[in-house]
C-alpha cells in the first residue's frame, strides 16, 4: 500500500461516493464550461452531442473514458488545465483504505471454510497443497459510504437540467433558450479559427452577417457572424438568430444543412456549419469564376432543393422558409443541394377554421425576404402561407433555365426583376392568342394552345393557380418537364 499513486489507478476503479460528488459538480457546470470538458474526452461529434442531451451527461462521458481505459492522473491533469479545481479536489479525496488486523483475521478464517473438507486430509491448516491458497485469500473491498439523503429527490434531478440555458443566459436583452441538440461553442475557440475574424477569411456576406471560413479542431466550418451594425434593428436580427438555432436543430434532412452550432460571447453572435467547398447555386449559375453546371447537375440540385421543401411543408406544423433562393441554396462537395439560412422560417397557421382557431391568412411583419423571390400578395398586404416557397422556388427554377439574375439593372440602371420579365412575356402571349383567334375565319380554333407557358407554372400571379407546398416534389409536371430538357441547351 505504500507503493499506492493515484494517478496509476483507473477511472472505472472511483468509489461510487466519489464519482457521484464529482458528476453533481461538473452537471452544474455552464454548458461552454461543460463542453471545452467533454470535447477533450470525446472525439466524436455524434457521441458528444448524444451525451450533451443525457440527464446526467457527465455520467455518460466518464464511462466512455473509462471503457477506454482512462486513468485518473489524464484525469487531474484534464482538469488542472481547464481551471475546473473544484472537480479536481472531489478526485483528490480518494485514499486507499487500509484493512484492520481484526479485519484481516476474519478474512483468513472465512476463506478457509469456504473450502469444503476433503475426505483424505483430516487438517486443513497443517496441509502444504492448501496453504498456499489461504494466504493468497481475496480481501473484501471496502464497502461505499451512503448515498446523500437528497439522491432521489426533484431537486437533485432538476439540478442536472438547470444549467443547460447558462451559455446564453449571459447575452444582452432577452435570453435565448438553448436547443438540445444544438452544440455550444466556446467565444475564444471560434475567434482564434477565425483569426479574429479576419476579412482574409471572409467567404460571403448577407443582409444579417458575414461568413467567415474557419478552422476549428482539425475541421472546416463557416462561421455566420451577425451584422451589429446592421440597418435591420438589433432585435429583429436577436430573434432571427433564435428563430436559425431552434429551427436547424429540430429540422433535419439530407437536403438541408446541418447544424453544426452556435456561439454567443464577447457581444458577438456567431451560426457554426459544415464548409460547402462548392459555394451556393447564385454563384454557379452567375459567378464569373465557377464552371458552368450541366443539365444533369442543374437538375439534380433542383430536385434536391425541392424534396427539402416539400419536407418543411409536411412537417407538422408546415414550416414556411420564407428565404428561399439560388444564394440560399448551397453545393456540397458531390453538388449535393443543402437548403440554409432559416432565420426567417415560421410556422404556419392553417387557414381553414377550427375550434379556437381564426379563418384568416396568417400575416406577419417581421418576415423580410429578397424581393426579387416575393410573390404580390406578400409584398403588399404580409400575407403568409406555404405558397411563398413556392413561388420563391419558381423563380429559382427561372434562373437556372434562362441563366439570368432574378433581379437585374438594364441600360437605364432600373431595375428589372425576372418574375415580372416572364409576366411581360405571357401577357404578350396572351394578346398575340386573341389576335390569331380574331383572324381565324370560324372563330375559336378547335385545339387551342395553352396561354400559360410551363415554365411559369410556379410564378403566377394569381396565388390559387398556384401549385400548393407538399406538390413540390420530383414527380410533379414541372420537375419532370424539367427532367426532359436536361439534354438540352439553355
């Protein structure tokens, strides 16, 4: 025993008592705190957010340290590193507890019973085969102290769950309740993969940020860092950030981008995702530097694009996205379509009445999209449905089959939006129909031509004509005129 180190002993091998005491303090722990913890223990990012969501996640982790044969010394040195000295000194209690002589003697004579008497030796003690395992007799391990009195009770359990808002819990204004699934990111590891966000590592820039491309534990990430300086007011872009955390953490699909986390320090508000290393649809179609996609990789994104809608308006409640367009849209590595940006998504309410329910159209102000992508009736009367991501998709379908911007400035710097171009062009339609039906000598001609072209199936301005959310998919008329033009030139 006096050869004993603590730092040689195995995790798996804490008393009880001491390893509960320690998992109490590290649960209350602030999740930044918490996490800077278990991302030095747990590698994998599918096992760390699993444990993040546990009721007693520290639990969870110290097992799979130590199915890993973790010791106590990389314990202590852990938490000597991180500054966590309280958790530190509950391990540093653990002493070896030495048998008493009267406890030794008990034990050498129950271990003789335990061996039954053999017919041929009448004296166990005097025999030489059995002494050998009378002094080699197990000692009984000490037993564990008794639990605290409050183990079972609502208060212990509630003390596991309190600190999950406390990343947050120190932003300006309203807090921001905490996803569970969402990971939080600590202030100063996002800033230094940044390099203080620097502008030679700025990939994009939005209306509510600027996304910074950042290298954070041996991976690729953009990082979204909200304007403070915005025009928008700050709470409107407060609440958009919250709206982006909650929704992409309940949200998933292959088609629409993971949620890799958030950060709120230093006044900044920063969305973590996955590096897209092939950009965004807007800049393949218009980028000056991108390789022109074929018709098999347009169609492809769009179909792609279309199944992460059709999944937002399934869900139950529909989720409007309310952003929908080509810079919105953006390529993995295999061109694979991921939709992002949900900081403005909102539920919507079903317009047909129900008990306790209005028959109005939701509407809503707070909702900004790029107007180029906005159907009238939001425009000017904020009404809100599923219809506008489908409208909005419309136009995304117009771009990728004309190869023009959905908002442009002719020679006479007007601005000039795509969706109106197409209403031009099926209102000249239309006057050239009448005029051919007023020319014919017998009147209406027995096989008219229809006076709305496919292409603008999704964008016309009468909101009933229009295709309804869940009709978004592969298998509707227009994804499967779509399908059949894809040998052909734009």
């Amino acid at each position: 025993m006096s050869d004993w180190n603590i730092e040689n002993e195995y995790l798996y091998k804490l008393p009880p008592a001491i390893l509960y005491e320690f998992n109490k303090v590290m649960d209350c722990l602030p999740n930044s705190d918490w996490d800077r913890f278990a991302s030095r223990v747990v590698r994998d990012q599918t096992d760390l957010r699993q444990s993040a969501r546990k009721e007693r996640r520290t639990d969870v982790v110290m097992q799979l340290w130590g199915d890993r044969n973790g010791t106590v010394g990389e314990l202590l040195s852990l938490l000597a590193e991180l500054q966590l000295l309280r958790a530190r000194d509950i391990i540093l209690r653990w002493s070896p507890v030495r048998p008493s002589p009267e406890m030794a003697s008990n034990n050498v004579h129950i271990s003789c019973k335990s061996f039954p008497p053999s017919p041929s030796k009448e004296n166990l003690e005097d025999n030489q085969e059995t002494r050998p395992f009378i002094d080699r007799a197990p000692k009984p391990l000490p037993k564990p102290g008794p639990p605290p009195s409050g183990l079972e009770s609502r208060e212990k359990i509630e003390s596991f769950t309190a600190p999950q808002s406390a990343c947050l819990s120190n932003t300006p204004g309203k807090n921001i309740p905490q996803s569970h699934n969402a990971m939080c990111w600590p202030f100063e590891e996002v800033q230094r993969g940044t390099n203080n966000f620097t502008e030679a590592l700025q990939i994009g820039e939005g209306g509510f940020g600027r996304v910074y491309r950042a290298t954070l534990r041996n991976t690729e990430y953009a990082v979204k860092r909200l304007k403070q300086d915005s025009r928008l007011n700050w709470p409107l872009m407060r609440e958009s950030f919250r709206t982006e955390v909650e929704k992409l953490s309940q949200y998933r699909h292959p088609n629409i981008v993971e949620f890799a986390g958030y950060c709120v320090g230093g006044g900044e508000h920063c969305l973590l995702y996955p590096f897209m290393s092939n950009g965004c649809l807007d800049e393949r179609l218009h980028g000056p530097s991108s390789a022109a996609l074929s018709w098999t990789e347009r169609v492809s994104v769009l179909l792609g694009s279309a199944r992460a809608i059709q999944f937002l308006h399934s869900s139950c409640p529909p989720l409007i996205h309310g952003d929908v367009k080509s810079s919105n849209i953006l390529l993995g590595d295999h061109l694979e379509p991921k939709l992002g940006d949900f900081g403005l998504a909102r539920f919507y309410q079903s317009p047909r009445r129900t008990a306790g329910k209005t028959s109005s159209v939701a509407q809503t102000k707070t909702v900004r999209g790029t107007l180029a992508y906005l159907p009238d009736e939001y425009v000017k009367k904020g009404e809100l449905g599923v219809e506008i991501d489908t409208y909005s998709f419309g136009v995304v379908i117009l771009e990728v089959l004309t190869g023009r911007r959905a908002l442009e400035t002719d020679s006479q710097s007007r601005t000039v939006y795509l969706k109106d171009l197409v209403s031009e062009v099926e209102e000249e339609r239309r006057r050239k129909r009448k005029a051919e039906v007023r020319r014919l000598p017998w009147g209406v001609s027995r096989h008219p031509r229809p006076s709305t072209s496919r292409r603008s199936t999704w964008t016309p301005s009468w909101p009933p004509q229009r295709p309804s959310g869940p009709s978004i998919s592969p298998r509707s008329p227009v994804a499967v005129w779509i399908a059949g033009k894809r040998n052909d030139r734009l």
